[in-house]
C-alpha cells in the first residue's frame, strides 16, 4: 500500500542516482517518478501532474537545480523539495535554503538518511517565503567548502541567516575562515550589492580604533590634516565585519554599543550627527562569556552582538574534509604560479591527515602553496610533505616578530611615541591571557608555564586589566 496518496519526483540527469533513490523510494512504499532533467518536470508539472515532494539535483544540463527550485517555488510555494548535489559548497547549499528548500542532500548519500528526509518532508512542511535568484556564480573558487557535518551544518545556518537582519557572532580558532563565513553571509544576502568593509580590531593600536571605526575631521588630533572617513560609513547599506572583537579597549566598547543601538555617531572631532544602515558581523576566538565573567567585555554589547552565534569548528575536528580541501588549494596555487598540475599520493595524505593543523585551514592552504611552488614532481609524497611542515613550522616560530615590525614601522611613520611601552603591555597581555586559556583559568598551572610567580603572574594580570580599562 502507498505511504502517500502523492507522487515524489527524483530529478537528476544521472540514471544511476535516478534509478537508486527511486527504488529505496519505491521500497519505503513510495510512489516514484523520475525525470532527466528540471524541464520535463515542469512539463509535467504544466500538464497538471501535482508531485508530493520533489529531489532535485542542482548542477544539471540546461536548467540548473536552483532554478528550477525558483520555478518550483513560483508555481507551487508549498511543495517540500530536497536538494541535492555532490558540490558541498556555500553557494549551492545557501542558494538552495535561500530559495525555499526543505532539506540539502549531499551526494554521495546514505540511502536511508535519503529516505527518511521524504518522512519528515511529508506531509509537506512549511516552505521558506524567500525568492531564489535566477543566477548563481559557480563556487569552484570557494574556499568554505566542507562534507563533514558540522560544515553541512554551518552550510544551511549560513543560507537561513543570509536574509534576516540579525547581528552574528562568529567563533573559532585562528586561521578557521570566519572572515569567509562573513563574507558569505554578506554575498547571500540582499546587501550583496552594497560594501563588505572588515577590520581587524586587534591590528589596530587603541588610540586609533575610535578614528578607524568612526572616522574624523580634520584637526580633531596632531596629525589630522584632513576628514577621515571611518568603516561604519564605508560600509553603509552593507556589511561590516569585526574581526577579534573581544581585543577591543573597554571604552571603544561602550561607543561600538551606542551605534549599534542607535545607528547614528559622530567622527571624532566632529558635530554632525551620522546615521547609517550597516549589518554587523563580529568575530573573535576568544571565549566572550569569560570575558563578560572577569569584566573584560561589556554583557550588554555581547548580547547585541551575539544575536546568533556560528562556531567555525578547527581542521582537527573536520579531517574528512581535508583532502577536498588540500586538492583545492593545490590546484588554485599551481594555476596561479603557472606550475604543472600536481597531486597528493596516500602516504603524503595519511601524513595530512595525522597532521595536528594549529594554524588550521590557514595553514593547510600556505603549505599547498609551498608545495606547489617548491615541489619537484607532479606528484607529491611524504617526503615533500615532511620537509615543507618542518618549514611551516619554522615560519610560524618567527610570524609574530614580522608582524611586530610592521607595527613598529607603521608606528614610527605615523610619528606615534611609546611604542616600546605599548608592545611591552601587548605581549603581556597575548601571553597571560593564552596561558591562561590553555590552562582553563588555573593561574598557577600557567604562571608554572610561563616561567613566572604566581604572585607576578597575578600583578602583571591585574596591571593589563586596569589599562584596558
């Protein structure tokens, strides 16, 4: 007997994904009927056949997935449909739940997670309201790429938040992609035309984040010759995303607050009264509700941050996803050098796999590009891979006394003095502060680790406390 008085359709150019998913379909007691293509569907759905639920692949000859999820959704704003697609990327996965879909399937699938989506999916839920649109750019160059559930999961948060107005909170290591997560909940969204500006809150010296947030007029401070137009106006009708957010200086926060509440500011210096219309998205790898907790950042300003929170989960908990990956940016950074195509053999990506990636995609990506460029053969082996990790680690051991001399130049060029006194108290605090996190707050255990007193660890902690204040 027929679980459904309706019909599902399959709609996939590919005979066996057709013939496989119709069957399991078929022997959950199922109606099936499949089709070849998204416009013999809507033929017959122009006949007056009435589909119950529809799966549908997106990258299909002639009429794409997607839009024919648009013309699924003009016809019949009701109908469940199940998109699938062995593209685990964010503009197939965001395009699909932008456009109304009920669930995304990713290819190759279980059989019987396939099946129960059309249980949950009949009778027909409820469908999303907002329109796809017509087109969409391939996503062969989208580094947010991922299989692993988590991803898939960040995937449709990404394609359901992409519309609504909501202020975000992304979290995760450094080096996970979450300026990518901003930039495309920025791409997916009706803002998409407007202005994506990011800043780096933690790249900016605090006497100078109030200017760069907000802007100034000239003679507002030495050296103001001329207006400075801030990131809040650049970005006005579109996105702007802080990055490590929980570095900013406490009164920088109270400010940040006001306009998010307010949406009006004035540059410093300045008397006219600025409005603006900016989505923010914020980042940060710090945990903020500590930092809420021993009065570092302010409740109320995470709260407003904080409306929905993404975690960006690290490499280490996302291996599956590691070889997409690799082979991506290897491809991506021998087309670009010009070098000949290359590939990783088992050994080296078992080697890629055991790997602990501190750096995390970050660092995947720098070794890729490494090993194109340096790589002898078109093929490379656990030998290559060994040798360019033992580098990465090296460069990584000296990346922060390359960053501390562009501060340094950029400091002296600007005329800034007390440069010594500032990196002094930066360091400071960047080393208690990562102890401390490494040692889940246990004071003692990170001053041990850090080779100092208990008793100076808590000093120089309660110093840093008292400037940033």
């Amino acid at each position: 007997m027929s679980r459904s008085a309706g019909m599902i359709w399959v709609v996939d150019d590919d005979r066996s994904v057709r013939f496989v998913l119709s069957e399991a379909l078929r022997d959950a007691g199922w109606r099936v009927q499949g089709f070849d293509s998204a416009q013999a569907a809507l033929d017959a759905l122009a006949a007056g056949a009435t589909p119950a639920l529809v799966y549908t692949d997106v990258r299909m000859p002639g009429l794409d997935g997607l839009r024919f999820l648009d013309a699924l959704k003009a016809k019949r704003p009701g109908l469940p449909v199940i998109v699938m697609s062995a593209w685990t990327d964010i503009a197939s996965t965001a395009g699909a739940f932008r456009g109304g879909a009920h669930e995304f399937l990713s290819k190759p699938f279980d059989l019987d997670a396939a099946v129960a989506l059309a249980a949950r999916a009949l009778p027909p839920g409820e469908a999303a309201d907002d329109d796809a649109q017509a087109e969409r750019a391939r996503a062969d160059d989208d580094p947010l790429i991922g299989d692993t559930p988590a991803m898939r999961e960040l995937f449709r948060a990404i394609g359901r938040l992409a519309q609504a107005p909501l202020s975000v909170l992304i979290t995760g290591e450094t080096g996970t992609g979450k300026e990518l997560v901003a930039r495309a909940l920025h791409r997916e969204s009706p803002r998409a035309q407007r202005p994506f500006v990011a800043l780096n809150t933690a790249a900016i010296p605090a006497e100078l984040l109030e200017s760069e947030l907000f802007g100034h007029e000239a003679g507002a401070f030495t050296g103001a010759t001329k207006r400075h137009i801030g990131r809040f106006e650049q970005a006005d009708g579109g996105t702007l995303f802080l990055d490590e957010i929980g570095d900013m200086p406490a009164p920088l926060q109270t400010r940040l607050l006001r306009v998010l509440a307010e949406g009006e500011f004035f540059r410093v210096g300045g008397r006219e009264l600025i409005s603006v219309d900016v989505r923010v998205i914020a980042a940060t790898h710090q945990d903020l509700d500590r930092a809420v907790a021993e009065g570092r950042f302010r409740a109320d300003l995470l709260h407003r941050l904080d409306v929905v929170r993404l975690r960006l989960p690290p490499l280490r908990e996302r291996r599956a996803d590691i070889p997409a990956l690799a082979a991506r940016f290897l491809a991506q950074a021998s087309a670009k050098l010009g070098a000949p195509a290359k590939r990783f053999d088992k050994e080296a990506l078992r080697r890629l796999d055991a790997h602990d990636w501190p750096g995390n995609v970050r660092e995947l990506e720098n070794l890729c590009w490494r090993l194109a460029a340096l790589a002898p053969g078109d093929t490379i082996g656990a030998a290559d891979l060994a040798g360019a990790l033992r580098e990465a680690a090296t460069a990584r051991a000296h990346d922060w006394t390359a960053a501390l001399a562009d501060w340094a130049r950029a400091g002296l060029a600007e005329g800034r003095t007390g440069l010594h006194a500032q990196a002094r108290e930066l360091l400071d605090r960047t080393l208690l502060e990562t102890a401390l996190e490494h040692t889940g707050g246990h004071r003692q255990r990170a001053a041990e680790r850090l080779g100092l007193g208990r008793n100076t660890l808590t000093r120089k902690l309660g110093a840093s406390r008292t400037r940033k204040r």
